[in-house]
C-alpha cells in the first residue's frame, strides 16, 4: 500500500515482474544452457539488491539522529521513539543478514570473496548513514515505490517457492542441479 | 549515528564470527 501511495498503478506491472523474473530466471538454464550467464546476471542482481538494501539500512539508522520527524517523536510527541525503534530492528535483522551471506554465498566461493561482500555491505551501510539528506528524497519518489512493489513480488515468490513441488522443479532432476546463486536468491 | 552503524556492522559479523 505505500509504494502505491508513491507510485501508482505502476506497482502492479513492477510486483508482477518481480514474481515472474526469479522463476523465469530459473528455467532459463535449464531451456538454453547458458548457466554461466544467468548466474553471473544473478550475482550482478544480487550485488545491486544488497547495496540498496545496505544503503538504506544506512539511511534508517541514521534518521533518528538526522531527521527532525523522528527526533520529534523521540522526545516525547506521538509514538515514542519510533526512529530508536527502527533502528533496532535494523541492527537485529543484521544478524540474520550476515548468516545468509555467511551460508549462501560462502559454501560456493572463497573465503576472501565473502568478506568481501560482508565488507560491500557494511561500506553500503556507511555511506546510507553519511549520505542520508540527499538519499532520502530518493526514497520517497515514485522509482522507489516501483522498486519496492518489485522487490515485494520477488519476496511473495520466494515465500511460495517450494524446491520440490513448484513449477519449475519439473524441469530439472534434483534441488541440488540450481545453481548456487540462483537458491541464494530465492533464500534471500 | 555512528554508535549505530558500528554495532549493526557488529551484528552483520555474528553469522561469519
């Protein structure tokens, strides 16, 4: 409802796509061959959703400081404390983020390639908190809105998606023939 | 602000600690 606030009918297209995208990409491989493509598009789509997602982790923990709303509200006026109250809930969901790029991404390359990643998204994380007066208009324009609707189709698929008994396990013998990236998707 | 970042940064090494 509020990324329709934001942007309108467009989210209906933007949370289709996000629903058919990943399961698209995931019979891609098996019709064409082309693995090595698909997990290298994966892994650029992955590295884009976790710099977003690390940037406005950044931009959250940083507004009850920055933001005179959520400073209103912490002293004492409506809701209280609501930006202390994201930013816990931005730092608890760390624990579990840095799990899954611990499991996902660690069991399929090397140990310097998943600090890496830990490092790309606690830089992301930074540069949301230090840049968060100019980020935050973005996020409340009409493309973030579009993003989110995509972003919540991705998640509706990823919540019905069962290995074993979707559509597109018809297509391939064994969960274990996905490529790694693709699960990480799907997991995350 | 900072406080913040570094311990969510913290928590994000918990799974790889």
């Amino acid at each position: 409802p509020h990324a329709f606030l934001m942007a309108g009918w467009w989210v209906l297209p933007a949370l289709l796509g996000g629903l058919l995208l990943p399961a698209v990409a995931e019979g891609l491989p098996h019709r064409r061959g082309g693995e090595r493509q698909v997990e290298r598009l994966t892994l650029v789509l992955v590295a884009t959703a976790l710099g977003l997602h690390a940037v406005m982790d950044g931009i959250a923990l940083a507004l009850p400081a920055n933001h005179s709303h959520a400073d209103a509200a912490l002293h004492g006026h409506g809701s209280h404390g609501s930006g202390l109250s994201l930013a816990l809930a931005v730092i608890l969901h760390r624990i579990p983020v840095g799990f899954a790029i611990w499991w996902l991404i660690r069991p399929h390359f090397s140990r310097a390639f998943a600090i890496t990643v830990i490092g790309y998204v606690a830089l992301g994380t930074v540069m949301g908190a230090a840049l968060t007066e100019p980020l935050l208009s973005l996020t409340s324009s009409e493309g973030m809105g579009i993003f989110q609707a995509f972003a919540a189709g991705a998640l509706v698929h990823v919540l019905l998606h069962r290995p074993d008994f979707g559509p597109a396990s018809g297509q391939h013998d064994s969960p274990a023939s996905q490529p790694g990236l693709t699960a990480a998707v799907d997991t995350r | 602000t900072a406080a913040l970042v570094f311990i969510s940064i913290a928590a994000l090494l918990i799974g790889p600690l």
